[in-house]
C-alpha cells in the first residue's frame, strides 16, 4: 500500500510539472520584457527525481538544492547523469565550511547563490585549489530584511567580501547578490 500510495502522489506531480513551468516562464518573460532573459531556478529540494527529470524534458537545466546531502544525492544518480547530461545545480541553502568539500564535487555544480562570510568564501577557494577545480559562480547572500531567521551578511558588510572574493578569492567568480525579502514587508513604508 505504500509504494502505491508513493506512485499514485508521483503520478500526481508528473502531469503537473510541464503546466506549473510553462505559467511560472510566462509570468518571467511577461515581467521582464522583450529585451530580458531572466534564468529561472526550480527549487528541486524534497522533490524525487523523477519531477526534476519531467522538468528537464520540458527545457528546465537550473535546478536549487538547500541540502548539500541531499545535491549530492540527485546529482550523482545515475537516471540523472545520463538523462540530464547539461543540469545546472545550483546550492541555495545556507553551507557550512564543514560541508564545502562535499559540495564542490557535486557534478555540474553551476553556482553557490549563498556565501556570507571572508570565511566560508576562503573555505571554498582553499577546497577548490586543493582538487584543483575550475572557478565556480557565486553570489553573495545579503540578509536585507536583519530578520535573525534568516542568513547572510549583513548589508554594511558587503562590499568588503565582495571586494575580499575577487581580489583574493580566485577559484570564485563572483556573479552577484542574492537577498530574500521580509515575508509580507510593506514597501510603501
């Protein structure tokens, strides 16, 4: 009874798939304008891997884990290695400097959207030198709205480890900002 009660929610999620990211790149496109091409990120993380290859049939190739255990799972299944041979994965949780080894031998690692520390930045780089990897994409995480919940630097602290990554970091090619907004934030105020 469990395994068809695991089929019948799959079965569920895998018509769905194809309509939810053909709406969500609608809604993109319509926001961003004709001269735009905003790169959408699905969020894959508790999905099976089934759903994320339906959604690379349909043309998705950047998918965001939160969980280095669970990247490193997806990436080296071996359905996903041969069936999606071009993902993008992007790391968007937040990394501990315990964890920056594993990540960085996740295949196909495209980005990590969530380096808030000179610390966490130099880990990456000493683990990218030591296995002599090519630069990998970062952003820098800001936590713009100073809730306690939520991670990264803060604002005034930002453009030092900006400043910090591409003078002395040179295994990370920094790409930008990634901030999360206040749930509900008035922006009248």
């Amino acid at each position: 009874a469990r395994f068809a009660c695991i089929f019948s929610i799959l079965y569920e999620m895998a018509g769905k798939v194809l309509g939810r990211l053909s709406a969500v790149l609608d809604k993109v496109k319509a926001v961003a304008g004709p001269e735009s091409v905003p790169r959408v990120v699905a969020v894959s993380k508790l999905k099976p891997v089934d759903v994320i290859l339906e959604a690379y049939e349909a043309g998705q190739r950047h998918f965001g884990e939160n969980y280095v255990q669970e990247l490193v799972e997806k990436a080296k299944d071996e359905r996903v290695r041969l069936q999606a041979p071009d993902i993008r994965w992007h790391f968007i949780g937040h990394l501990q400097k315990n964890k920056c080894n594993l990540l960085i031998d996740v295949p196909n690692l495209w980005m990590i959207e969530t380096v808030d520390s000179v610390k966490l930045a130099d880990a990456l780089n000493k683990n990218l030198v030591k296995k002599n990897r090519l630069a990998i994409n970062v952003l820098v995480q800001v936590n713009t709205s100073g809730e306690e919940s939520k991670n990264g630097c803060n604002p005034d602290a930002c453009a030092d480890l900006v400043e910090h990554i591409m003078k002395r970091c040179h295994l990370l090619d920094f790409r930008g900002l990634m901030t999360i907004g206040r749930w509900g934030h008035d922006y009248a105020q």
